[in-house]
C-alpha cells in the first residue's frame, strides 16, 4: 500500500535555478493563502503559475508517497489500494463508453498513472493535458518504460485555452483535476469545444458537501487547510459544478457523490482518507501515519541541511502535511469529499 519511489536525493531539484529559487517559490505559495494579500481573487488571477508552480514543489513527494496516480478512491474491505485507484478509473472509463482507437483526453493528466491504467483498459488512444513540464517529463518516461509511448502521448497546455481544433475527440475525463480551474464553465466551456457532438466527458471534482457550514470558523479553517495544501483557488459545492457543466453546454447525464454510496452500501468499506491515516503494520503504512510524516519532515531537513535538497524542501512538506491534516478532518466530518462524480454529454445537435 503506497508504494511509490524511494525518496529521491535530489528531491525538488525539477525547479529550474538555485535553491533560493525553491526556498522562494514555498514562500510565494504560501503567501497566496495566509499572506496580508491573500484572497480567493488573487488565487484565480494566479491560477496558473500558482498551481505550475506547485506541482512543481510536490511531484516528488506524491510519487514517494502515493505512487503514479495523483487521487484518492474509497474502497471495499479486502481490496488493496493501487487495486482500488485501479477500479475507481476503470468505473471513469466504464461509464464514460470509452472504446478502441478512440481519441479521449486526459484533462490534467499529472504523470499518467491513470492514463496509462485507462489506456490499457480500454485500447483507446489517451492524451493527456498537462501545463507541467516537469510532470509531463516524468510521465513521458513512465509510458516508455510502460510500452505505451504510441497509445499515450501529451499536450503541454492549459485546459482552460487547449491547441485543439473543435469537435477533434471522442471523449474526456477529469479525476481530481477541475478543482484547480479558477472558472469551472470557462474550463466546462473548453471541454466542449474540443468533443465531437454525443462524445462524454466524465469525472470526479473535489467538492465541499451540504453538510459544511461557513459559520463554522473550525470547518472554515479545514476548507481553507485543503485549499493551501492542494493549490485549490476555491472549494465549490456540487450544485456549482452541476451549473458550470450546464452552462458550458452539456447535458449531465448523472451525477452523485461515490463517497455516499460506498457509505450506504451493506458491503464492508474503508474510507477514501484512511491512507493518509496510514498504519503501523508495515512499512509502507507507516510512512502516513502522525509519526511516518513526521519523519519525513525531519529526513527531509536533514537532506536539505546537507544540501542534497534544495532549501524550501522542508517548508513544501509542512504545508503537505496541512493538507493531509486537514483532508483527513474534512472526511470524518463529511463535509469534503474528492469523489463527486459527473457525467455530461455533449448534444448531437446545437
């Protein structure tokens, strides 16, 4: 259970320059959340050099931690975790009606775990829209060693003003990835434009539920505590989504939050926040657990103190930890969840 790469000595050392370069990006990251500046409307004015610059900053500790595929998925009591990423993009692909030698985007593809997954699932040709040229870099090598370099491939773009001609593919998805557009409709309203007429867009949006009160200041600091550690301009709910989507031009088909149904169900489940409790049964677990990240943290100064980690380092793995924190706080209390799922279908005729 997350397996990913042993932690890289030259962790962060993607970001271009010298390590005041690093130590400097954490600072101006942070300060779009907590700085005498900060507000929801410099966020999406910076929407996309801030969220460039992130992944920037945690490409590295995502795959150490958590492996290819940057997302979560409750899953059912026996099922293992990459088993449970695996099926919660199969159901994506699934209900989407992907087919063979078909053209499906990838919107905001990160580096290509379920690209690769879907690809291989469905034989459809999968491009992925990614605007990090680290990540790209690194999904490029993935899909090599994959032997999939011919079935997947990418565009270095943002997904809110694609390169792509009108009505050019098949079909797209979205797994945890729209949350970072600073205009839901004006990236819905990109989607659009690129599928052909009947083609399906599908995918799963962190939202935050009915049940969140922005009276309270607790769940109000837990919102916020997501927002900082993922680079989220701001949290919408799902009637906001539903509207973006409908405004853009689709049709949505159907929409519910997966997280509920596994709630309901009679099988025995496990939540979608649970690994980032972790565990103390094995190695692996016990990297997300309290003390596991606490460790990281302090490995990660060290290396940082022998200049094998760029200065900045240990601050990008403080507000890591935030997120965790607090991503863990917002689904015990069922007031966040990153599973909202859609699917819209764009009209055959206009």
């Amino acid at each position: 259970m997350l397996k990913g790469e042993a932690l890289p000595l030259n962790l962060m050392r993607n970001i271009e320059g010298t390590n005041a370069d690093v130590d400097a990006a954490a600072d101006r990251f942070r300060a779009r959340f907590d700085g005498k500046n900060a507000s929801v409307e410099l966020r999406q004015a910076e929407t996309m050099s801030m969220v460039n610059e992130y992944y920037d900053l945690v490409t590295d500790f995502y795959e150490y931690g958590w492996g290819q595929a940057f997302h979560f998925a409750p899953r059912y009591q026996g099922e293992g975790f990459l088993e449970s990423l695996c099926r919660h993009e199969y159901f994506l692909a699934s209900r989407g009606g992907f087919m063979p030698g078909q053209r499906i985007l990838d919107i905001g593809c990160g580096v290509g775990g379920p690209m690769r997954n879907i690809a291989r699932f469905t034989q459809a040709n999968v491009v992925g829209i990614n605007n990090n040229a680290y990540q790209i870099g690194r999904a490029t090598r993935h899909n090599a060693r994959a032997g999939l370099s011919q079935q997947c491939s990418f565009i270095k773009s943002d997904f809110m003003s694609m390169p792509i001609k009108n009505e050019e593919y098949d079909g797209a998805y979205a797994i945890e990835a729209t949350c970072h557009a600073s205009n839901k409709t004006g990236c819905f309203s990109e989607i659009f434009r690129v599928l052909k007429p009947g083609a399906c867009f599908v995918g799963y949006e962190w939202v935050m539920t009915k049940k969140y009160d922005s009276s309270s200041a607790e769940q109000r600091a837990i919102k916020h505590g997501i927002e900082l550690g993922d680079a989220l301009p701001d949290l919408e709910t799902p009637e906001r989504v539903l509207a973006a989507l409908k405004a853009a031009g689709f049709e949505v088909v159907e929409s519910f939050d997966v997280d509920e149904v596994f709630e309901s169900s009679p099988a025995k489940t496990i939540p979608w926040y649970q690994p980032l409790t972790g565990n103390y049964t094995s190695l692996n677990g016990l990297k997300s657990t309290p003390w596991g990240r606490w460790f990281t943290m302090k490995m990660v100064g060290w290396l940082e103190f022998f200049r094998l980690a760029p200065k900045g380092s240990q601050k990008t793995a403080l507000f890591l930890e935030e997120a965790a924190v607090n991503l863990v706080k917002g689904g015990q209390q069922q007031i966040f969840t990153p599973c909202f799922f859609f699917k819209a279908r764009k009209p055959l005729s206009k």
